[in-house]
C-alpha cells in the first residue's frame, strides 16, 4: 500500500506556472505506475499525466500537452507536475495516484487527498 500527499498548489495568473509535488510512503513506491488528474466541482475527474515506474515513459492529456511535464525521482519518492502557460481553464484540484501495472489513464488503485490550483484571467 501506499500512501500520498500532494502540495504545491495556489493561486496564479494566466500565463504562470506551478510545480505541483507528491510524496508518497512506502518502500515500494518505484513499483508503481503514477498519474496526476484533475476535478472541477461537479464535474468528473479527468486525466492528466502518467509516467510509468521507471519513469521512462509518458503519458499526457491533449489539452496540456507541451504545457505541462511530469517526472519522479525514485530515491526521494515523489513525482512531480511542472505546469508551465497556465489559463483558467486549467484550475481544478490536482489529484496524484498510483496503479499497479503499465501507464494508463485510469484504473488506479490509490489516491491522494488533492491540491487545489486556480488561474486566474
């Protein structure tokens, strides 16, 4: 099992950036396929971005495609979302998880409590 904490999160203008972390527990964290999505209230959460455990492949939604990066780093168990070019339309609250098995959009087995991010025009 593991366990995972997001922070990072804030208030930016349209056109700024964020770098979003998660820290997560456990010895086994490099086993793990990890993803970030996001929610807007009253609206379903959606994907973000995957990386697989070895962190050499990636995985990202059309509509942040070339604005947003994700990464890990193995020792120190995190995986981070550089969000770079933010618009409104990008705040939601963040959620980081992780899956057993190859990178996908969904299916994840754990999830972290969230970090909420708002552009504002």
């Amino acid at each position: 099992q593991v366990q995972l904490v997001e922070s990072g999160g804030g208030l930016v203008q349209a056109g700024g950036s964020l770098r979003l972390s998660c820290a997560a527990s456990g010895r086994t964290f490099s086993t793990y396929t990890m993803g970030w999505f996001r929610q807007v209230s009253g609206k379903e959460r959606d994907f973000v971005a995957a990386i697989t455990s070895s962190g050499g492949t990636r995985l990202y939604a059309d509509s942040i495609q070339g604005r947003f990066t994700i990464s890990r780093d193995n020792i120190k168990n995190t995986v981070d979302l550089q969000m770079n070019n933010l618009k409104p339309e990008d705040t939601a609250v963040y959620y980081c998880a992780a899956r057993y098995g190859p990178l996908s959009k969904d299916e994840y087995n754990y999830w972290g409590q969230g970090t909420q991010v708002t552009v504002s025009s």
